[in-house]
C-alpha cells in the first residue's frame, strides 16, 4: 500500500474524472487522499479516498465564480480565458501549494498526482522534491511541428499560405501567452520557488509523467509528443454511482420506448446560457422525427417559453443510461463529454464558444467524427442543417466509431492506474 495524495480543481468536469482514478487505485488498497475545493469532498470519501479541502487556498463555488473572483463577472470569450488563467488558476497557486505542504507536514505521501490545473500540484512538489504525476482530464494538445497555435480552434497549415499563416498567429499567440508566463515566474515567487525555463504550453504538466484523457487518434497528426505522456482513454468508467448522481427523470420511459432518433444536446457545467445552444437547438429539431433530451446543467432555470413536442428536459441526466440510447449528441465541446459520446460510437456537432472548446470542436470537424459550428451560439438553422450531415453521411458514425475503439482499447482508469503505481517503482 502506498501514500498518494491526488489534487482536483473544483469543477465537475476535473474532479469526476480525478475522482474515478483515485477509486481505482483505493481497490487496490492505496492510502488515498485528494486535495479539493469543499463542494467536491463528498465525491471521493464516498469511492473511499479521505479528501483534503482548501483551507488557505480561497475556495469558490463554480456555479458563481464571480463572488471570489470579481473580474470574472460577465466574462465570456478570451476575456474569460484570460481572467481565469490569472486569478483563478494562477492566483490560487501559492495558496494551494500552502495547504498541500501543510498535508504533507501532516501526513507525508510517495507520490502526489496532481490535476495540471492546480498549479500548486507543481509548486508544492519542487517544494518537497516529491516524486510527481499529472493526472489530466482535459485535452492535452501541446505546440508542436505542423500544429496550429492553440486557442483559435485552427486546422492544421496548408500550403505557403497556411504555413504563413501559421507563422503570423504563432507569434502573437506567443506575445499574448510571454505575459502570462511572466505572471507565472512572479507566481513561483510567491510561492518561495526560483524561477524555471518552462513556458505556458508546459508549466501546467509533470516532466515525469503526465497521464491523459484522450487518444493521440484525438489530435492532429504529429511525431513530436513527449514520451512521458501517456494517454489512457476515458476517465469516467471507474462504475461507483456518485451520492448526488442524477436520478432518471419522471419521462424516461419516453427515452426507452422511443421508436424513433434520440438526440442529446447539452452546454456543460460552465457557460450554461440556454440561449447559445440548447433553445436554437430544440427550435431546430422541432419539426424533425427526433426525440430530443436536453441537459440544462445545475445552473440553468426554467426554459422560457414552451418546450417542443418531440424535446424532453432535464437539469442532468445520466449518462450511463442515456449514451447507450442516443444516436447525436449535440454539445459545447466539453472535453469529458466528448469523450464519452465518442466512446459511445456517438457522432458530434459540436459549438465550441470559448475556453478549449473550439479547438475540440476544430478537432472533431477536422477528423470526420462530427461537424464543427466554429461558434458557441449557433443559430437553428446551422444545427438543422449539421444534424441533417451527420445522420445522412455514414462516415461520420464510422469515425465517431473508430476514435471509440480507440478510447476504449486505452484501459481508462485502471491503465491510469497502473502507469502511476509504475511511477511509485520509478
């Protein structure tokens, strides 16, 4: 048995993920415990991890990110990216690394395994010198050779002119992102730690294992990925049912006895406006022999207006119950989603509006497995139209099928599990 501590930034779409990986690895008898923001310490005592909230670190609730970050108020878009890197994950660093040392004074671990968004993952293992693993639920797409700068959900270069292209943005991606590394070397000050020779794009990651959501079949072609990344597939298999899962709806026997196409569409956890794509996506549908289930998010009222006919509505619904029923999804591109639609063998059309969403969208559109709206508030027409392309065209399932295959041929979190306990052996 050995001492793991295991870091989740407080947002469901990290600590579901992180928490399924330190299941696993609590059933195989692992002294587990997990570093998180309160409002997710039930999720990983309940699958028998001891959970460590934030106790320097100022917590928040993600529902309202604007009552202990201010500037996020009313953000969407690259503004919301940038205040979110400054004053959330980066101005929560040093706090966090604080706490993590105060646990490690408490109880010393053989391994931390950090979410690569807690930065203080980072800081308080260079601190200790701790052996060290980044455990990532969202998509790792690094710069490389041949690969568009991140951010701007680009297709990869074509020609002179896509190389040119490349070259231009590349470098006012690279001004953009100096400023935010600077602000990360005043970080590492903060938190008693001299400066490195990381940049933005590797900050984040372990340089000794870096286990990731994903497939390489995920990304645009490249020869030039780290060995020390290792992708495991989905993280959400691990089986043990959440204390606040959702329970099925009063409707659901509308799901099991439909006889015609379901349709999912969902906005997530964060952006959850009903206005950018779940209402233009029921008006788009409405006339169509569908039966569509929308996903509000916890964060979402009453829909205004009427429902149509063919749609059904629902804060969340699982998805254990209702992938194995649907025929599209319809999403913003949140990375766990995608993944589990994808392992589902589920095509795509995919409104990615803002954070790392258009580049999963981009990715989605450019491998075949769905269609990319290349925005975050689609108008119906749009989506009537990709929904018509995606069911009509059969390559698009066959994709959606062959990245499935290769999610799940990856071993998810028991493969997750087995890199890290390879990891404690060095």
């Amino acid at each position: 048995m050995a001492s793991i501590m295991m870091t989740a930034m407080p947002f469901a779409g990290h600590a579901r993920p992180i928490r399924a990986v330190a299941a696993e690895l609590v059933r195989r008898g692992h002294d587990v415990r997990v570093y998180t923001g309160r409002s997710y310490t039930h999720l990983f005592e309940e699958v028998g991890a001891r959970a460590v909230p934030w106790q320097a670190a100022p917590d928040f609730d993600e529902r309202n990110y604007a009552a202990t970050f201010p500037r996020m108020r009313d953000r969407k878009g690259f503004r919301q990216v940038l205040v979110n890197l400054e004053d959330l994950f980066l101005g929560t660093a040093p706090a966090q690394c604080t706490d993590l040392l105060a646990a490690h004074d408490h109880q010393p671990w053989e391994l931390l395994a950090g979410d690569p968004m807690s930065l203080g993952t980072r800081f308080a293992a260079e601190r200790l010198g701790s052996r060290w693993a980044s455990v990532s639920p969202i998509a790792l797409w690094l710069p490389g050779r041949g690969i568009p700068p991140t951010g701007l959900g680009l297709l990869p270069a074509r020609g002179v002119r896509g190389r040119a292209r490349d070259a231009v943005l590349g470098a006012v991606s690279g001004a953009g992102t100096a400023a935010l590394t600077r602000r990360y070397r005043r970080t590492r000050r903060a938190a008693g730690l001299t400066p490195d020779r990381e940049t933005f794009a590797t900050m984040w990651y372990s340089p000794e294992l870096v286990v990731a959501a994903g497939a390489p079949g995920l990304d645009y072609p490249r020869t030039d990925l780290p060995r020390h990344i290792r992708f495991v597939g989905d993280l959400t298999d691990d089986g043990a049912p959440a204390a606040d899962a959702p329970a099925l709806p009063d409707w659901w026997d509308d799901v099991v006895k439909a006889k015609v196409p379901v349709v999912h569409v969902t906005q997530g956890t964060a952006n959850v406006d009903p206005h950018d794509l779940i209402l233009p996506t029921l008006e788009a549908l409405a006339d169509q022999d569908v039966l569509v289930v929308a996903g509000l998010g916890h964060r979402t009222g009453p829909l205004p207006g009427p429902v149509p006919a063919n749609a059904r509505v629902a804060a969340m619904v699982p998805y254990p119950h209702l992938l194995p029923r649907t025929s599209v999804v319809v999403t913003n591109g949140g990375y766990g989603g995608v993944l589990q639609a994808l392992r589902h063998d589920i095509p795509l059309v995919v409104a990615g509006g803002d954070l790392d969403k258009p580049e999963v969208a981009a990715r989605i559109g450019w491998l075949g497995a769905g269609i990319d709206l290349r925005t975050g508030s689609p108008r119906p027409g749009a989506i009537a139209d990709a929904y018509r392309r995606v069911t009509t065209d059969p390559g698009y399932r066959a994709v959606a099928a062959r990245l499935g295959a290769e999610l799940r041929a990856l071993g998810g979190t028991r493969a997750a599990a087995d890199l890290l306990e390879a990891h404690l052996d060095g």
